[in-house]
C-alpha cells in the first residue's frame, strides 16, 4: 500500500480510504536510530542552525525515506514553517498536498477541505465516513487509557503519551492498533493503583523533544495525569462524528479554544502544576506569554532543542519545580510561578 507522509496530525480516515498508509513523520524521525543525522541533512542543505529541530528533522526524514513520495503539509494550523517545508521538498520532487484547517473552526468550510483531501487522494466521501467508524475501537481504547492514567493511576504518564501520540498515524495500521491498546488496557486493568503517589502534573504543548522527560519525572515524584497534545491527536471527541471530531480538536485553533480544554482537564484531573514545553525557535514559544497569564496553577516552561536527555539545566529546573509541588502539597506556603 502507498505510504502518504504527514507533518502533523490531518483527517487519516481520507488516507486509509484511498487505500494508503498515513506514516507521521515526526513519530518516524524521533524513532529513527540516529535522529541527529535526519537535522544534519536539512543543515548540510542550508536550512539555519536556527530553526525548529522538529521541521528540520521532518523534513530530513522524508526525503531519507525511499517509500514516502507524498506528503501532506497542514497550511493553516500546524507551523509557520509548513509553506517551505512543502517548497523544499517539492523542489526535491516529493509530491506535496495542501490541507487547511479553517481558521474559524467552521463545520461546512472544515467539511469542505476533507472532502477535498480525500478527492485528491482518490477516496470517496462514504469510504471516508466509513474508516471513521471502523477506527472507533481503537480510539474508544485511547480514551480508556488516558481515564486509567488520571483516575487509577494504572497507567503511567509515559505510557499514556506513548499510545496517545501513536494515533496521529496508528502506527500504520488501525486495528491492530486496536487489538495492541485493548491487549494493553487488560494488562493495566490488573495493576496496582497509584493514584495517591506523586504529584500531578499536566504537560502543555508541542510534544517534548527529550527522550527521558517521563523517567526523570517518575524518579522525582511527579505523575504526568495529562498529556494535553498527544489526548489531542487520540480525538476524544470522535463519537460527535468526522468533521465534529476535527471541529473539536483543539491543536490547529487558537490558543484561547485550546485554553478552554486545558482549564477543564487540569480541573477534573486534580492537576497541581503544569509544565509548559516550548521547542526552540518555535512560533508557538509566544503562546507562553498567555498560558502563564491564564492558568492558576505552578507553572514551568520547559524549553528543548534537539533530540537525546535531558540536559543538567533542564534537570535542574524540574526537580526544584517538582519539590515545589511537594512542598505545597504539604502545605507549606503557596508558591509563585516560577520561571
Ligand atoms: S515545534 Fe513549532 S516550529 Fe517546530 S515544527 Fe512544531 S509548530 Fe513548527
């Protein structure tokens, strides 16, 4: 089956309609064995040293990538590196396909814009609709396993990200998807709660770049109850249908839309503190100004550059923010955000 490569997360239903294989080329170039290398190809070629590791990664990514000859590039809600990104690679022969998200999240002009993407690629309307339903075990079982990471505990904050930042692509292949995360969630079900353990903590933004965020978080006594982006990709709001379920996702809107979603999941999820990740030499960088502003709650902006650990600075920061946590929950003295 044609593999259709995609920057960010785009209606897939169109995609496995067509009888292609959407392959998320961000989740493939932090995977890959040597990510560097993927950064080191875009540089070599004259992208600037500074410039988002993450485009420049994808964009080494698909053309090191023999069985991806399409890409589809989000010109209107994802990144405002999108339009070159997608010159660079045609100009390197790679067919590029355009989808917009509108910028006022209206249904006909959303509803518009997929069926057109599932024209270009060769998909009918009711194909489309149809993928929809098909996938909604596995997303019914992302939904399970995000309430198992904030309600019981029984599923780590690492884990959660792992299977919720899977269902921008499904790893290839829905329902095998489904099976794994079903498989999944009846091993979770059998372990000990640890709800009570740690304090809890929201991680906002673009997906971290580090490798070892999670274990180093775990190891100082904060659980990861929301994983704002990757919960995003799963499309919790799937049942309300297609173009709801993308109405709703609040990734490609405005950052007072995402705000909404945000207040009311670090509410119900008891959430302590948030930890803001911001990639460097990133636009969404700014959005900091008003998440800080807007969220009542400890905040620590995280910044990352490149693929790999943790550097000692980062560590640094999120243990004292960490034991921060645990000192007001403890309950001694409220605390400042700190920055
Ligand atoms: S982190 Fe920001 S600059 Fe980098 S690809 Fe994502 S949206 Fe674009």
């Amino acid at each position: 089956m044609k593999k259709i490569g995609i920057t960010t997360t785009v209606p897939i239903e169109t995609i496995y309609a067509a009888g292609c294989v959407p392959v998320d080329l961000n989740n493939r170039f932090v995977a890959s064995p040597d990510p560097a290398s993927l950064i080191g190809t875009a540089e070599r070629e004259g992208w600037p040293r500074n410039m988002c590791a993450w485009v420049k990664g994808i964009y080494g990514t698909a053309l090191q990538s023999d069985d991806i000859e399409t890409v589809i590039a989000v010109t209107r809600g994802d990144c405002s590196n999108t339009e070159a990104l997608m010159e660079t690679l045609q100009h390197h022969g790679v067919t590029v396909i355009p989808f917009a998200y509108p910028h006022d999240r209206d249904a006909a002009a959303l509803e518009a814009e997929t069926r057109k993407l599932a024209e270009t690629l060769g998909a009918t309307w009711e194909a489309t609709l149809a993928v929809h339903e098909k996938m909604k075990p596995a997303r019914e079982n992302l939904i399970a396993i995000d309430e198992m990471t904030w309600r019981t505990g029984a599923v780590s904050g690492g884990e959660n990200f792992s299977w919720l930042i899977s269902s921008s692509d499904f790893e290839g292949d829905p329902e095998g998807f489904a099976k794994r995360s079903g498989e999944f969630l009846r091993e979770a079900s059998q372990a000990q709660p640890t709800a009570n353990e740690g304090v809890r903590v929201a991680l906002l933004g673009i997906p971290p770049i580090f490798a070892d965020l999670f274990d180093f978080l775990d190891a100082k006594g904060a659980r990861v109850v929301f994983n704002e982006i990757p919960r995003q990709f799963s499309m919790p709001h799937h049942a309300l249908g297609l173009v709801e379920q993308y109405r709703r996702y609040t990734y490609p809107y405005d950052i007072f839309f995402r705000l909404k979603d945000i207040r009311r999941e670090i509410a119900r999820r008891n959430v302590e503190g948030v930890i803001h990740y911001a990639q460097s030499f990133c636009y969404r960088q700014i959005q900091d100004i008003i998440v800080r502003d807007e969220i009542d709650l400890p905040i620590l902006t995280l910044e990352g550059d490149r693929p790999g650990p943790l550097d000692a600075r980062s560590r640094l920061r999120l243990e004292t923010f960490v034991e921060i946590l645990q000192l007001k929950r403890d309950g001694q003295g409220p605390q400042p955000k700190e920055k």
